[in-house]
C-alpha cells in the first residue's frame, strides 16, 4: 500500500511542471554555482601565486641593491619583511565561508603582522551581490524550491477533491502523509545529487579539489547536511499544508516563514549581539595600546630624570624591564577584553541566528569546509608563529648583545605556515547544528502527522 | 466607474493577509535595517575621523619624508564614509577604510580584520536587498492571482457581465494592487528616514538627498515592474497555482540567480588577463627598468672610481673625498627618481588595455545583468549612492594620479637631502629649497557632477519603465482575450 501510494505521489511530481522547473533549475543552478566557485578558487589562486612571486622579486631586488649585510639586513627586516599570500582553503572551491573576507596577504616584520586587503583589480560588479557558492544556492533557492514543492501537497488536494477521493479507501492516514514525505523528497534529491555529482566530477577535474579521504569525508558530511536542511523546509511546508485549508494560504504563510528564517532572522542576529555586547572597534583598543605604548615610552625617558640616574647600569636596567612587564601586562589585558568582548558577540550571534535553519546550515557548511571561524582563526595563528619566527631569525641573524650581522640568504626567512583544522574537529560546533535540524524536521513532520490525522478532508 | 474598481480591488487586498504581512515586514526590516547600518555608519565615522587625524598627523610629523622614497613606506589615505551606505551597501561591503598609497609599489586596500563571522556570513540587510528580494516577492504575492484567481473563484464572469470595458478593470487591478503594496513601503521607508535622521552624525547634504530620493523613486518602478509581471502571469495562466509557479521560478531566476551569474558569466564570455598574468608582465617590465638603471649606476661607479666595497677603507666625513660620494648618491638618487616615474609609466601601459577590457567587461555584466529588474534596480542605486562602479573607477584614477605627485614629492625630497650635504660646505651652492613645494600632497577625493549620476542611472531606470509600461500592455492585450469562464 505504502509503495502503491509512493509509487502514485513520484509519477504525479514527475509530470508536474514543477518537477520540470525544478529540475531545470537544479541542474543550472548547482552546476552554475560550483563552476563558478571553481573558477573563483583558481583565480585565488592564481592570485597568490602572483604575490608570492611579486614578494620574492622584491626580496631579491633588496639582496642585489644593497650592498652591505647591514643594510641588507634592516631593509630585510625592518623595512620590508616578508610578505607571504593567504592562499585559499581547499574546499574554497565549493563553499566560500569567510574566504572574501579574508586578506589577501599578510607582511610580516619581527614581531609585527600587516594584512593586505584584496585586489581591488576585478570586476567590481561582482562585489554587489554575493557570490552564489553551494551554501548560498542550497540556502536561499534549494530552500525555496524545497517549499514550492509541498506547500499543496495536503491543502492542494483537498481543493483538487481527489484527497477526498483517496481517503475513501481503507488508506491509513500515516501512510499517505508519510508517502507524500519519502516521494516528494526522494524526487527533489535526485536532481540535486545529479547536480551535485556533475559539478564536483567538473571541480575534481580541474584540480580545484583534493581527492584525499579528509576532503571526502567533508563532502559526504557537507551534503548529508544540505540534504538536511532542504528536509527541513520541506517537512515545514509539509505542515502548513496540513494545517491550512486553502493552497494559498499555505503559500503565504510558507513564504512568510522562509522570509523570516531566510533573509530576517541570520542578518538581524549579528546586529542583536551587537547591541546586547557593543565592544569596542579594533581601532579604539589599537588606540588604547598606543597610548600604553607611548605612556610607558615617556616612563622609560624620563627615568634617568626623575631618578638622577645615568641612562645605563643594574638600577636603570631592572626599572626599564619592570616598565615593560607593566606594558606587556597592559597590553595583553586590552588583547584580552577585545578577545572577549569578540567572543561573547560571536556566542551571541550564534545563539540568536541558530533560531533560523538557514544559519545553522550556513554555519555547519563553512565549519564542514573549513572555510569558517577555525579557518581564520587557524591563519591568525599561523602569522603570528611566522611573526615569532621572523623575531627569531632575526635575532639569529644579528644576535642582541652583538652588534654584528653575519651574512644570510633568503632561504633562511620563515614562511607561512597555514594548517587546515582536521575534520574531527571541523565538524565538532557543526553537531549542534546538526541537532537543531534533525529536531526540527521531526518536530515538522510530528505537526504534519498530527494535523493531518484531525484534518477535515471535504 | 475605474475609481470605484479601484476603490473595491484596495478594500480587498487590505484586508486580505497579505497586507498586514507586507506591513509588518516592511517596517520590520526597514527599521531595523536602517537603525543597524546607521549605527554602524557612526562607529565607521569615528574611526575614520580617528585614522584620517592619525593619517595627518603622521604626515605633518614626518621629519625625514625623503625616506618615502627610499624606503617606500605607504601612507594610508582614508576613504570618505558615505552615508548612502547606510540605505545602499555598494560594491565594496565596507565603508570607509583606506587606501596604502606607496612610492613603490601599486596601490593596495587597507584590511580590517573580521570581528564577527557572523557578520560576513550574514551582512545586514540594505535597501536595495529589501526592496530587490523581498519587496518584488511581496509583488509576485500581490499579483499572482488578480486575473486567474477571480477567474477560479467566478467573481471574474459576475463583474464582466456588466458594461464595464476589460482595460478598465485591469487597470483597476493594477492600481488598486500597486498603491497597496508601494504605500507600506514608502510609510515604512519614510519612518527608516527619519530615525537615520535622529542618529548623532548621520547628514547627507543636498545632493545626496536628491539621489535618496532618486533611489525610492528607482524603487517605485522596480515594484512597478515586477507587478506588471505578475499580473501578466496571472492574465495568461488559467490557475493560481500554476501563475505562482511560474512566477517564483522566473522569480528565483531573475531576482537571485541572474544577479549574482551575470558578472561571472560575463568573465567567461569576455575574459581580461588575470591579476596574475599582469603582475607578470608589471614584474618584467619593473625588472628591465632596474637593471637598466643597475647598469647605468655601475658604469658611472666604474667611471668615477668606485671599486667593489668601495665603503671599506673610505675616509667617511672627510672632506672633500665626501663630495664624490655626495656626487654618487645625488646620481644614484636621480637615477632612482627616474626609474621610478619610468616604472609606474610603463604598469600604467600595461594596465591600459586590461582596464579598457575590464569596462568592456563591465558593460557586458551589465546588458547580461539587465534581462532582470532587481539588477537594473541594483546598478542604478549603487551609481547613486556613490558606491558603484562609477566611484570606484573615480578613486582609482584620483589616487593613482596622487600616487605620481607622492612618488615626485618624494624623489625631489630625496635629491634634497642630498644636496643639503653639499650645500652645508659650499656657500655659492644653489639653494635647493626653492625646488621644494610647500608641504607633502595631500589626497582629496573629487565626487563626480551629478549629471555623471544620472547619466549612469538614467538607462536602467529607463529599462525599468520599459518594463512596467511593457508587461502591463502585454497584460492588457492578453486579458482583452481572456476566456472568463
């Protein structure tokens, strides 16, 4: 009975003009998508390599002008430093995350980091809207073809008459919603698995993707996710077409929710967590640590004049050193409150846009990619190790209590160290998200049954 | 008799559901779009007026600026925040910021680190999205079912069986439909006005309030548009059912795919070299102007006795050994200069045909872009916020323009310094401090006239008209033959 009715629902999507549209755009959309994202990583890529060759020419002008070690030396050093590109992650390719957001390059001097913005060299039109990677296409359209697809399913044909017409037959109720669910989703999948196939074959293809067992394992969670979330909002219309009467009204209060949950809620959370943990702009804090800076600069000069001793000797020496463990102690005390103030307003944003399925897939898609938080958080360190190494080249280079500077070579100058987070621990904050939606697609489809077992089928 | 059709079709959508959802969401997301990005416009303007008196004061204390010659330490220049961004967020998500402006190298953005990732994952909602994505969807929900709609419910075959003509009762539709959807947007609109106005710091000038009103008028068509279009669907369609499929599906199609395709698509069909490829040929070229000015510099040490190591040995501050060495570093600083100018002479060479194809290819996105309103509507908003392409191209050329002047400044404060050295120990030597301008170039943006507005926005806000006027006869000519039964 159950595979009767199934059978009934498939053959009644397929000849439907939605399946054909559906489809149609499944298939352009998806494709479209990765392509594009495809060639975006390549261009990244590309990029990259440009700066990192342009940086390296740099490095050798500066060995083939300057004459002296010395010189050489501090233009190295001091004046230059290494400018290394941030390539981009992996799975880039498919799903952008914070990618765009990122800098381009970061210079990197003995114990100071600078990052470079991104070229400002393409076409400026594709700034305007974002760019339609997988999360997006999955997010935004998927969603809403997801609804499209059951906001009739029970209302529709209660206005058809032909529920009436089912349900006067020995049909249990369960079986027929349950069938309605598994065939109208098992239709709305296969074209998007077909797509998906087609673009990820496309992207191995050109090398835009890793085929190792880590990458693998990423894009099996990653569509086990979207498959997820497109349930979700099909489960949900599923439910309002139980509790309405009239397809229309499904459809409005369908669009009014994707509204809501789509383009409302994910963009007014970040602001809600700013209002309730405001922080500080990162140019206050610089400024604030500027004045340390300077505050304990003039301490330091005026040492030899408040206390009437010469600028040398233990005295002086363990005054100074007790000054900077007060700058440093201040300094880390402001890095601290940002951190924190930073770290609140993300936990905040998290909670708030988590009341939206589109944030919980948009997050558990960038944590499953690696182009999230961790991804950022994972560069951030790595300049920062580069920035120590460089202190430490450095001092190797021109050791402190001498004056001299031995002769180097470029080879010696670190690099940047960029480590993808494993997938275990990728994945970790993306159970949360995985939990919400499974909740919800049960919660859904418990309505569905529910409303559907009372429902009044004249 | 068309007031009375209009007066009904408006009592009928306000109370309908629709309505009070349009409403709600109007002011919903327009209040809180606009309070957020103006809140944020305040934050941006303290900063900037933070970096720009840093980025003066650093220039006003620079005691050696020869060095930004040698050297090649940028300066940043602040970007002016702009208030549109608080209706319009651009091309460029960010607002403000600034620009490193080197005697070195190119010109290259200044990075603000992300604070939030939630906030580059879920940018605050702007005018030009509400009124693109979720307005014309409010329009689509409007219009979908005025024609079929009361053609499946019979009301349609009771009013046509009176004297009333078929244009006059489309008409009706459209008017009654319209004003219900525009009037919630403009109150709603208007209220965002105002509490952006209440903000502390928040003034667009004359100008800019004549180009906001532009916007919201730009918006009116697009809803216009997109109206007629589903109004046209409803007229051609026998079923609500299939008119909202079809509509949502040219909606996806149009509203969010073509959109955000039409600048990727336009790279594939009109490619330009990549930045890679042209930091190559900038590479090269910088490359041979270097070792022609090594070579030159070598041949002149060879001439006037400067061995390998030459400094080794040297009677450093001994007079007059130290005028050949001045003599070296004025010829070398001079050679430097010149290779300077000549380098960014030829990357301006270079970038020539790659800027001219991409306009080319900005053009192109622009017709691909333009078979969809939202973007038309998009274009034209951006242009007049003075955050689209207009802009950009504008900065681009003022501040490369302000990267020669710096590099010439610098260069001539490096020659300077050099001279100073001799003038200090030869009284008849010539004063070089007449050579000298008054202070370090200072950068200052120049907007464009507004006929350079209007003249980018006219077209898509023509096309948008075009498109109104257009569905709406089609509308009309279809429904003149529409079977009501």
């Amino acid at each position: 009975m159950f595979f009767a009715l199934m059978r009934k629902e498939i053959i009644a999507h397929v000849l439907s003009l939605r399946f054909g549209v559906t489809f149609a755009l499944f298939l352009l959309l998806v494709f479209a998508s990765i392509y594009v994202t495809t060639n975006e990583y390549r261009r990244d890529q590309d990029e990259a390599f440009a700066v990192d060759r342009a940086a390296d020419a740099d490095l050798r002008k500066i060995f083939t002008e300057e004459e002296k070690v010395e010189d050489r030396f501090y233009a190295v050093f001091y004046h230059h430093g290494r400018r290394e590109a941030v390539p981009p992650p992996p799975m880039s390719s498919l799903v952008q995350g914070l990618r765009p957001a990122m800098p381009a390059a970061v210079q990197i001097t003995p114990g100071n980091s600078r990052y470079v913005g991104r070229s400002i060299e393409g076409n400026p039109l594709a700034g305007l809207l974002p760019i339609p990677d997988l999360v997006y296409v999955v997010g935004i359209v998927l969603s809403l073809l997801a609804i499209l697809f059951a906001f009739d399913s029970i209302c529709g044909e209660k206005e058809a008459g032909t529920l009436r017409l089912i349900m006067s037959n020995a049909v249990p109720r369960d079986s027929i919603l349950l069938a309605k669910w598994a065939a109208g989703f098992l239709v709305l999948l296969v074209p998007f698995l077909i797509a998906v196939f087609g673009g990820v074959v496309y992207t191995w293809y050109v090398g835009a993707l890793p085929t190792d067992a880590d990458t693998l394992a990423r894009l099996g969670t990653l569509l086990g996710f979207a498959c997820l979330y497109i349930s979700t909002f099909f489960t949900l219309s599923l439910a309002v077409s139980a509790v309405t009467h009239r397809s229309s009204t499904s459809l409005f209060l369908c669009l009014l929710i994707w509204v809501v949950w789509i383009l409302v809620i994910p963009n007014l959370a970040p602001v809600v967590a700013k209002i309730i943990e405001p922080g500080y702009s990162p140019l206050k804090i610089a400024q604030e640590k500027e004045a340390v800076y300077r505050e304990i600069h003039l301490r330091i000069q005026r040492l030899t004049l408040t206390t009437g001793k010469v600028s040398y000797g233990k005295g002086i020496e363990e005054e100074k050193e007790k000054l900077e463990r007060e700058r440093t102690r201040r300094l880390e005390q402001w890095d601290r409150f940002q951190s924190d103030s930073i770290d609140r307003q993300k936990r905040l944003a998290g909670i708030f846009g988590r009341l939206s399925p589109a944030a919980c897939w948009t997050y558990a898609a960038v944590a499953v990619a690696g182009t999230g938080a961790e991804s950022y958080q994972a560069f951030e360190n790595a300049s920062k190790q580069m920035s120590d190494d460089m202190r430490k080249t450095a001092e190797s280079i021109r050791p402190p209590p001498q004056r001299d500077v031995r002769d180097f070579t470029l080879d010696e100058l670190p690099r940047l160290k960029l480590t993808s987070v494993p997938f275990a621990r990728a994945a970790e904050p993306a159970v949360n998200d995985l939990l919400i939606l499974a909740i919800l697609n049960v919660a859904f489809f418990m309505t569905a049954f529910v409303c559907f077992l009372r429902y009044d089928v004249r | 008799m068309l007031g009375s059709l209009i007066k009904k079709e408006i009592l009928e959508h306000l109370m309908s559901l629709r309505f009070a959802i349009a409403c709600v969401l109007c002011l919903v997301v327009i209040l809180c779009s606009v309070f957020v990005r103006a809140r944020d416009f305040v934050q941006v303007l303290d900063d900037q007026r933070q970096e720009t008196k840093m980025a003066n004061q650093w220039l006003d204390d620079l005691r050696e600026p020869w060095a930004l010659g040698w050297s090649g330490r940028p300066i940043a220049v602040p970007r002016l925040a702009n208030p549109m961004k608080v209706f319009v967020r651009g091309v460029r998500s960010d607002n403000g910021g600034a620009v490193n402006v080197s005697t070195r190298t190119r010109l290259e953005p200044s990075y603000r680190p992300v604070s939030s990732p939630a906030v580059v994952l879920f940018p605050p909602i702007d005018l030009v999205t509400f009124v693109g994505v979720i307005l014309s969807l409010m329009a689509l929900v409007f219009g979908y079912d005025a024609v079929c709609g009361e053609k499946e419910r019979g009301t349609l075959r009771l009013m046509l069986s009176y004297s009333v003509p078929r244009r006059t009762v489309l008409l009706a539709k459209w008017i009654g439909g319209y004003v219900t959807l525009i009037v919630p947007f403009l109150l709603a609109a208007a209220v965002g006005i105002v509490v952006v106005m209440i903000q502390p710091d928040v003034s667009l000038d004359g100008g800019q309030w004549a180009r906001l009103g532009a916007i919201l008028g730009l918006a009116t068509v697009y809803v216009a548009a997109v109206y007629s279009l589903a109004v046209y669907v409803s007229v051609l369609t026998r079923k609500a059912a299939t008119s909202v499929m079809v509509l949502l599906s040219l909606w996806v199609v149009l509203v969010l795919v073509v959109p955000n395709l039409a600048p990727h698509a336009s790279g594939v069909l009109h490619p330009i070299p990549t930045a890679g490829e042209m930091e190559k040929q900038r590479e090269a070229a910088r490359k041979e102007i270097d070792q022609r000015t090594r070579a030159l510099t070598k041949a002149w040490d060879e001439q006037n006795g400067f061995g390998d190591k030459w400094w080794e040995g040297f009677p450093w501050g001994k007079w007059p050994e130290m005028e050949r060495v001045y003599a070296r570093w004025i010829f070398q600083t001079d050679m430097n200069s010149k290779a300077r100018a000549e380098t960014f002479e030829a990357w301006e060479r270079i970038d020539a045909p790659r800027r001219r194809q991409l306009d080319q290819q900005v053009t192109l996105t622009r017709w691909i872009g333009r078979v969809s309103p939202f973007s038309c509507f998009a274009y034209a908003s951006t242009e007049l916020a003075d955050a689209g392409v207009l802009y950009d191209r504008r900065l681009d050329d003022q501040l490369r323009a302000y990267q020669r002047d710096l590099t010439a400044y610098a260069w001539r404060e490096c020659l300077f310094m050099e001279h100073k050295g001799l003038e200090a120990r030869d009284k008849d030597y010539p004063d070089w401090r007449k050579v000298r301008e008054a202070g370090i170039p200072r950068f200052a943006y120049v907007p464009p006239a507004a006929g350079d507005y209007l003249r980018v926005a006219a077209i898509d806000g023509g096309i948008l008209a075009g498109m109104a006027v257009l569905f709406f006869f089609l509308a009309t000519v279809t429904f003149l033959r529409y079977d009501v039964r």
